[in-house]
C-alpha cells in the first residue's frame, strides 16, 4: 500500500469557507453565528474527485490521512470560542469526506488552540475525532498566535497534558501552523519552514522524550531545514549536553516526503535514517503548479521517491511501514479491512 500521511482538504465546498466569513464577521460585531454550514455530499463528492482523489489515483497511491485545510485554522482568528466552533464544522467535514470515501481517506484532526489559551482547552476535541469520530492523528499547532511565537516552546510543561492525553489515545501529532499575520513571513514559504525547523530544535534543546518516551510527533515539510542543516544539529546537541540525536529524539521524531524536487528527497533520504520517514506529499496544498523542469507537479513527490529505487524493505518502510507504526489506529483500521 501506498499511504500518504499528509494531506489537507484545501477543496473543500464554498459554503464551509462562507461559514467561515459570516462566523469572523460576527465575532467582529460582538455576536456568534448559530448553526453549521450547509453542504450537500454531492457538494463534497465534487470537491474531492476533481481534486485528491482524482490526483491520488493518477500518482499511484492508496489513501490519504486527511486534514482540515491547515492555513485556514487561523488559531488567532476571533476567540476561543470561534475557534472552538469553526475547529468542530473543520473536523465535522473531514468525518463526511472519510465517510464517503472509506477506502482512500482517514481523518486526522484540528484542533481549538488560540492564543493565550491553555492546551488543556483542546483535548476535549482531540478525544472527540479520535474516540467518536475514528481519526488517527492531529494537527499540533506550536504557534496559535500566527507567526508572533508568543506560546511556549514545546518542551514546555505548560504543553503536558495535551502529550499525556497522546500518549493515553496512542495517536502522533503533527507539528504544524498555520496561517501568518507576520507580514515578514510568507505562511507556506516562511512560517511553515520555519516551524519546522524551530520546532525541531526545540525538542533537541530540550528532554521532552525522557518524559515521553512513547510521544511521537511528525515534522512535515521534510523537516524544514532540519536534514539540510543535520551537521548543525549533531554538533549542538554535542554542545548543550545531549546524547546522539539517534537516541535524544530519533525514536520519537518523523520526517514527511514534502520535499518538492528530486535533491531534496535525495538529501533527505542520505541523511535521515529510513524509519523515521514517511511518505507524504501535502497534495492539494502549498505549491500546486508544474514545475517547468520536469514537466511534472512539483507536489508529485511520490515521482522523487521512485527515483530513489529503494530496497523492497525501505519502500515498504516509506510508503506504508512507517506510518502503520506511527499511526496505530491506521494499523488497526487497516488490519480490519484485512490489509
Ligand atoms: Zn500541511
């Protein structure tokens, strides 16, 4: 199987986005919009085969684990409350496009964060797509204020509870923003890389793995600039004390595929061992044109992944091994079906 661990429902039907408006906007006049959005299966059907899975199909892979659209979490948006609200029709959706389509899509979640708000705020969500909703994973948002930093870092004891409740449930998170209102970063090109890389970092400087030795959290994106700069990263870990990062933090920390040219893969893949990648491709997401080199979509990363000719044991690894054991409720899932 080919299973892509990262993907976002950026298609998703007009009226969830009008929703969205009509709920900032009367956060803005002091009130609160009743109610969902209205959208019909045929609206969702729609949004989805011309886009993911027409694309899945045409690239040759197998499922998805799906997302809410990740710059439109907007965390600093509004209030708790709008975030709560918006967090659950987000959520809500990606239930009715998994539900449609079974085979292809399993959800992973948003979360309510806002700013200033403590995380313990979340958990009640996270256990509702987990538990009810039959989600596998979520999106952890290590800067809910949109490119000003003003939480904690994730080392922080203030970001416990919510680790515990992973741990509890057994579901990764993936470290990820979302939208900027920092002028001076771009979301996709800037403030996704560098939360990735600070992210990363963070966790090297700190233990957060003594504490968690079961806590597994994904950096997508190809780690940011994290493989790029690996030399760096050893040598401050030597620096500030820390064991080998094989043993401070590689049994705990992933890397995605996201990567949107072939030297990339190929750094990525020379430098970071085989079981701490999975295949991803961020696809209907960041960068959705062709790239003029090659002819191809530059977010067709399974086409840089094939290029590496990979033993059958780290293709596996890769493509379907990797995530079966980061994501053990996808394993299960999966088991059930008989695959
Ligand atoms: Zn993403």
């Amino acid at each position: 199987m080919i299973i892509d661990c990262h993907g976002h429902y950026t298609t998703a039907p007009e009226p969830h986005q009008l929703f969205r408006e009509a709920q900032v906007e009367a956060f803005d006049k002091g009130e609160v919009l009743p109610g969902l959005p209205r959208i019909s299966d045929d609206q969702i059907r729609e949004s989805v085969e011309k886009n993911q899975l027409r694309l899945l199909r045409e690239r040759g892979a197998d499922m998805t684990l799906f997302s809410p659209r990740a710059s439109t979490m907007a965390h600093h948006v509004g209030s708790e409350a709008v975030s709560q609200q918006w967090t659950g029709a987000c959520n809500d959706l990606i239930k009715r496009v998994v539900d449609l389509y079974p085979d292809y899509f399993i959800g992973v979640c948003q979360l309510p964060q806002s700013p200033g708000v403590p995380i313990e705020h979340s958990i009640a969500e996270l256990e509702r797509c987990i538990n009810d909703l039959g989600f596998v994973g979520c999106n952890l948002n290590p800067d809910p204020s949109g490119g000003h930093w003003t939480s904690a870092p994730l080392t922080d004891r203030s970001w416990y509870p919510f680790y515990e409740k992973l741990v509890e449930l057994d579901v990764p998170a993936m470290v990820h923003v979302s939208g900027s209102c920092n002028h001076n970063f771009h979301a996709t090109g800037a403030h996704y890389i560098n939360a990735d890389t600070t992210a990363f970092m963070q966790l090297l400087a700190g233990d957060l793995f003594t504490d968690f030795p079961d806590l597994r959290i994904i950096i997508p994106h190809g780690g940011g600039a994290v493989p790029y700069h690996w030399g760096r990263y050893r040598g401050l870990a030597d620096m500030l004390k820390k064991p080998l990062l094989a043993e401070h933090m590689m049994k705990n920390v992933f890397f995605d595929t996201c990567v949107y040219h072939q030297p990339g893969i190929d750094l990525l893949f020379r430098v970071i061992d085989i079981d701490n990648i999975l295949f991803g491709s961020e696809m209907v997401g960041a960068v959705r044109g062709i790239d003029p080199e090659t002819g191809h979509y530059f977010d067709d990363t399974k086409r840089y992944v094939d290029a590496l000719n990979l033993s059958e044991e780290d293709h596996y690894k890769v493509y379907e091994g990797n995530a079966r054991r980061i994501y053990p409720r996808l394993d299960a899932i999966l088991k059930e079906r008989g695959k």
